[in-house]
C-alpha cells in the first residue's frame, strides 16, 4: 500500500513532540535529511514499510500508537485522520458495525434480529459520520443594531486599533441597517472575499421598488396606515437602498449651513433623476442602465501587500466597499465570505464559521435564521440588547423552533446578551444599584432566567458580553464550550449506539435474556397500539403562521412580499406554510413521542429489565428519527402549497397588490385574503394533505418501532 503524503505533517508533528529534529531522525532511518523533508512536506509518498520505519525510529508511545492506527482497516465507515480525537471512539464504531454486518450477513439470523442488525449498522454508521464532522458554524442572529458585527469582530480581533475609544470593526458597524447580507468568516488561503451574488431578477425587484418609490412622492408611498417612517422605501431594506444608491451614483446630499448664514438645501440625486422621467418603469431601465450590472461579475477578491495597506485595513475598506455596493466589479451579495489566513476562534483541532446575519428589522421567523436551527453543526447565538434581554425577536425565534419541533434548542442555542457601557449599573437590587457590572449581570440574569423558564428553556445557556470593554476570551469561551457541548452530545449519542450494538451482539448468544426482551416489547406495543391514532387531535391550520406574521409585519414588509408574489426574504409565504405544517405536524406527533419516552423511561429505570435496554433505547431512537422526518417532510408540504398553487394564482397576488393605498386596515385586508385563499373550494386541501402525510409517516414511525418489537410481542414461549 502506498500511503498519501498527507501524514508528512503527522510525521512533523510526531517527530517535533518527540524533540528530534529532521536531520536527528533522517540519521537514524539512514536516509538524506532532503528525502525525510520532501516526505513531511507531502511531496514523496511512502510504502507501509518505509512508514514503519519512520514511526519505529520516531519510538514515543505516540509514534507507537499511530502505527497500531495504520494497522487498522476500515471497512463500514471512512477512515478518519490520523490526528483526529474520536479515533478510538470511531474505531470502536467501526469495529461493531463490521460484527453487527457479519451477523446481519449470516444466513441462519433470525428475521427480529437481522431487522435491528440492520438499523444499528446505519445508526453507527450517520452518529459516527456526525462525530467526524469538525466543521461547526456560530450563527450570530438578533434585532438591527444589536452589537453582532461588533462582538464577531471583538472575538476574532478583527479590529483597527483607533486613538480613542472602540477599535474600528473590520466588518461595517454603525446605527444599525449595516450589514446586507449573511456574513461567513473562516480560514482559507489569506485574506479574501468571496460573494454569492444576488439573481439578476431579485436585483431588477429591488431596483423596481426603488423607483416606485421615488416616483412617488412620501406621502403618496403608504399604505393607508400613518407611520413616521414613511419616507423609506418599502421592498429594500436600508442596506439595500444604500447599496443601489452607490452603485447608480444618486446619493443625497445633506442640507447644510454655511458660516455666512447662507442655506444650502438639501438634494436627493435620485429624486432630481425621477422628476425627469416619465413613469417608474422608465426609471428603472434608467437605474438598471447607471449600475452597470454586466461590469460587476467579479466574485473574489483577495489580499496582496502591492495593496499599501495592512492586510485588516484593506479587508476592513474593501468589506465596506463590497457591502455598500461602492466596489465597481461587485453586484448586490446574497453572501459574503470574508477568508482569514488565521484559524478560527484559534481552535486548531475545529473548522469554524462565524456567521454574521442581516439584523432583523421586522419579521424575525426568517428562513436564512431559522434554518440554522436544524443543523446539528451550528450554534445559534441569539443577541438581544441588555435591558429587554431576551428580546422580543430572540424570544420569537425560540417560541418558533419550539413549535416547530427542534429537539437541539438545549444543545445548539445560547443567548448572548450584549450590554453597553453603564447599563449593567443602571440595575438595582432591592432599590440600590449595582456596585459593579458584574453585579449588574447576575441581577439581569435572574430576570432573563426567569423569562426562559416560561419558555421551559431555563437551561438555555447566557452569556454577558460588553464589546467595548470585555475581553475577548470570554466570548470565545463561550462559543468553544458551546460547540464543545454540542460534540460531546454527539460522542455520546454514537457511544450509546455502540453500547446497544453490543448488548445486542451479546444478546444473539444469551437466548436466556428472551424472556425479559418479551416483556419490555409488550409493554411498548399496547402503547403504540393505543397511540397510533392522530386524527382526533387539534393542529391548527397550515397558513397560522403565516396569518400571525402578518399580523405582526410592518406594512411596507407586507406591501414588499405582496408584490414579489409572496417571494421576500425578509416575509416568505414558503417559509411562513413551511413553518405553519411543521408547526401542525410537531404539535400533533411531540405529545405522543413524550409519551413513548415516559413508559421507555420506566422500563430504563427497571434494573429487571436491563437486558432490554438496548432495545428500549433503539426505539426510542427510531421513533426520534420518525419525528424528525416527520416535522421536515411538513415543511417541504408546506412549501409545495406554496410553489406549486399559491405562488401561481395570478389573481390572487393581484388583488393583494390593490390592497395598497386603500387607508386604514391593509393588514386586515391582506390576511381576509390569505384566509379566504386557503378556505376556499379546491384549496381546502391544504391541511388535509399535510394532516394526510403526518399521518401516513407517524404510521410508518410506529410501524418501525413495532418491526423492531415483533417477534418479541408475539412470541409466547
Ligand atoms: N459602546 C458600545 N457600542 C457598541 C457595542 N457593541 C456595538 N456597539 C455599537 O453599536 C452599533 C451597532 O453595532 P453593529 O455591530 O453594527 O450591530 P449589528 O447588530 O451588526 O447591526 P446590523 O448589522 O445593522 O444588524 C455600532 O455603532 C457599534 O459601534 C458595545 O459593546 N459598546
Ligand atoms: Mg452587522
């Protein structure tokens, strides 16, 4: 076997803990220090035998260890590296899944047996490749202007050391509004950005939005509804306007008073420009044409010292320029990812991403933010100002991963609180202030504990971190020991998986342990007996919360999504349907997988029944799995609702659309709409066909489960 020159850097490293150096080592293997240089750089590939050799000579138990490594031969799962800190857990893995294969393999297994044969070998096999998987990601999400780019930057010290005050943050901080799209920061090759454009078709949306809104006078552009803040234009965020300000070169110019008295008043280019033309289609061609969208295909761009500047500072002036659309080779990002020659949160033995969101400005049950949740490799750490610590928006979010039937908020969120100067001392206890900021934590932790435990996510990890004068470390802390967390849930989810493997393999032999097995499968089968009915259960409707959004949504946001055909980021009929059936289906299956759980924990709790308790586990498992599914399948329902006939009923979003400037009550107006839509005839369907597969794949759940019971239940012996 000819082995990869990528353990060259293993040898290195061994070689280096081992105190040789390279020329002490190539002595003793009696070859040319260039050759052993040319093996640990990756250049020359080595035979098994010349890697013996190496490792022998090297002689630490280390060295020795990593022969035995090499001994090995993977079969079921891929073969770690060599480096990595689970190789005896993933060994023992491989290991059981190689015996659980040859007896599933054999033929005089018994049909009971084989069925759970099978289902441990991908059990190892998906919790193994979890294990595997360094690759973690910190979603930094919260309301606009909460301090997210500010504390990524602190951790990361992505910071310009300024002459008084805050250092300046590499990624554009200001009043909120700032940053326009997902942000992904990770190691790569040096300093860099990459973008993921926005389509061409959301560009030319946001741009006809724009000049809807500037051929409209301010007072014209609302929908009925009085807010002070109807001069901004609805359909593009403030990032956004921003953006296709630069980019067409129609800025406003301040008003300003000059030393003599004289007034200059203020001038907005783009209105001047929109004056001239004769509708807002003509303006929009007109825009289109001025930002030169065919010069702005560049995607990366990358960090030379011919640049001038020290690298932070060119990243920190090109970020800005790409993320205020004033970089004349970049279009609008849909995302940006900011390279650093640099290792994450300098955790060498982890590839991680900060992720830095768009703040939310409105509706906080955003796909790009929920999606987060159900990756069991990213982190969300929700951001909330201290004094409403958590906030309304953070604990939206948490109310909806709940209902949507997340099983990792424990695991996979925290809430970062985020406090300003002075505002820790501003807390009293028993009307006397605080004496210290730490004081002032633990009196606001008190109440944000409190707040969560009416959630039942008491538990939820919190942290205070104040950017301009906490150190770093604290965060960073923070955020190893949350993804350390969710690894060490995962080992000991893949360990409780071996541990029944084996029990299992045991059991094959022990055929004395039947009886128990007996037992224990009765108990679980009369309660899935009793409880594979779902269909007397209230779930509510698949378009609730879509309903509650709106409800909740400025109207702008409203107007916005109404006329992208209900295809808007930042309020998503998809997502909102999407969020509605998962929300059907948690509701409906959750009570009865907790029910499932408790009699599982009862035969768990039993020491006579401790010969199955590897089965009992192994259904809870699946009927955990089932549930997953179930509550991801609701959502490609609820999307399918949406793509293939709500998105499609032309009159239905025209009429949405003359919903607009028609006074008071658009909201309203809007949701009749949304309500009719779904209770009319030929679209009442769209609960029964989420109901239809909630059913269909709780059956299939319990079916699984009962497989795994079967033979036992019914044999009377
Ligand atoms: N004094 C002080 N100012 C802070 C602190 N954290 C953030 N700020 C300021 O608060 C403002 C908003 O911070 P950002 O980091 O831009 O907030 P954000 O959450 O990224 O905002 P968006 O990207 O617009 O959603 C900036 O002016 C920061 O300088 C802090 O700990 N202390
Ligand atoms: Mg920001």
């Amino acid at each position: 076997m000819i082995i990869d020159g990528a353990i060259g850097r293993h040898i290195a490293e061994l070689r280096e803990r081992a105190g040789l150096k390279q020329n002490e080592l190539a002595k003793k293997l009696a070859w040319s220090a260039a050759v052993l240089s040319r093996v640990e750089s990756g250049e020359r590939t080595l035979s098994e035998d010349e890697l013996g050799m190496i490792l022998s000579s090297i002689g630490t138990p280390e060295a020795t260890k990593a022969r035995e490594l090499l001994g090995r031969s993977w079969i079921i799962l891929p073969e770690p590296q060599l480096s990595d800190p689970d190789v005896d857990l993933l060994w023992d893995a491989e290991q059981t899944a190689q015996q659980i294969h040859a007896l599933a393999e054999s033929p005089d297994v018994k049909q009971f047996f084989e069925r759970r044969l099978v289902r441990y070998e991908g059990e190892l096999a998906s919790a193994a490749k979890r294990v595997m998987d360094r690759r973690f990601r910190a979603v930094f999400a919260g309301t606009i202007a909460v301090g997210k780019s500010t504390a990524i930057c602190r951790v990361e010290g992505l910071e310009i050391p300024t002459q008084k005050g805050m250092p300046k943050a590499v990624l554009e901080t200001g009043a909120g509004g700032i940053t326009i799209c997902e942000v992904h920061i990770r190691k790569g090759p040096g300093y860099g950005l990459m973008i993921d454009p926005c389509a061409e078709e959301e560009i030319r949306q946001y741009v006809l939005d724009f000049a809807n809104f500037l051929m409209n006078s301010p007072q014209n552009a609302s929908g009925g509804e009085q807010d002070e803040s109807d001069a901004a234009s609805p359909g593009i965020s403030r990032e956004v306007e921003r953006a296709l300000r630069n980019m067409t070169g129609l800025r406003r110019k301040r008003g300003e008073r000059k030393p003599n008295g004289a007034v200059i008043p203020a001038v907005d280019a783009a209105r001047e420009l929109a004056k001239t033309m004769p509708d807002s289609k003509s303006l929009c061609v007109e825009l289109l044409a001025r930002m030169e969208l065919h010069k702005r295909d560049r995607r990366d761009i990358w960090y030379s010292d011919t640049s001038g500047k020290a690298p932070l500072e060119w990243l920190q002036d090109t970020f800005e320029a790409v993320n205020n659309g004033r970089h004349g080779e970049f279009t609008v990002p849909k995302r940006i990812e900011l390279a650093l020659p640099t290792t994450v949160l300098r955790e060498e033995s982890l590839e991680i991403t900060l992720v830095d969101t768009q703040g939310i400005d409105d509706v906080a049950g955003r796909a790009d933010l929920e999606q987060h949740f159900d990756d069991p490799h990213s982190v969300v750490i929700l951001c909330s100002v201290f004094n409403e610590a958590p906030s309304t928006s953070v604990r939206h979010l948490l109310q909806r991963a709940k209902e949507g039937g997340v099983r990792t908020i424990d695991t996979n969120a925290a809430l970062l609180v985020l406090p300003r100067p002075g505002e820790a001392l501003a807390m009293k206890d028993n009307g006397y202030p605080a004496q210290n900021d730490a004081e002032g934590y633990e009196l606001k932790n008190e109440e944000v504990v409190l707040k969560l435990s009416h959630m039942g996510l008491a538990s939820l990890p919190v942290l205070f971190f104040n950017s301009a004068d906490d150190a770093p470390d604290v965060l960073r802390s923070f955020l190893i020991d949350r993804i350390r967390h969710v690894q060490d849930v995962q080992r000991e989810g893949l360990r409780e998986i071996i541990r029944g493997a084996k029990m299992l393999l045991l059991n094959y032999e022990e055929e004395q342990s039947k009886g128990i097995l007996v037992a224990a499968s009765r108990r679980l089968s009369v309660w899935l007996a009793n409880n594979s009915d779902l269909s007397k259960m209230a779930s509510g409707h698949v378009e609730d919360s879509l309903l509650s959004a709106i409800t909740i949504a400025h109207h702008r946001t409203i107007y916005a999504t109404v006329v992208r055909d209900g295809s808007w980021h930042n309020l998503d009929y998809a997502h909102q349907l999407s969020h509605g059936a998962r929300r059907m289906a948690a509701q409906l299956t959750e009570p009865k997988l907790a029910g499932f759980r408790s009699i599982a924990d009862n035969l768990l709790e039993d020491e006579q029944f401790s010969d199955a308790h590897d089965l009992i586990r192994q259904t809870v498992r699946v009927l955990e799995d089932g549930f997953d599914s179930i509550v991801r399948k609701a959502q490609l329902v609820g999307q399918s609702i949406y793509s293939d006939e709500l998105s499609k009923d032309s009159n239905f979003w025209e009429e949405c659309a003359q919903q607009w400037g028609l006074g008071g009550g658009y909201r309203d107006r809007i949701n009749t709409r949304n309500k009719n839509w779904f209770r009319a005839q030929g679209h009442n369907e769209a609960d029964a066909r989420v109901l239809q597969m909630i059913e269909n794949n709780w059956n299939e759940a319990i079916a699984s489960v009962s497989e795994l019971l079967g033979d036992n239940s019914s044999d009377e012996d």
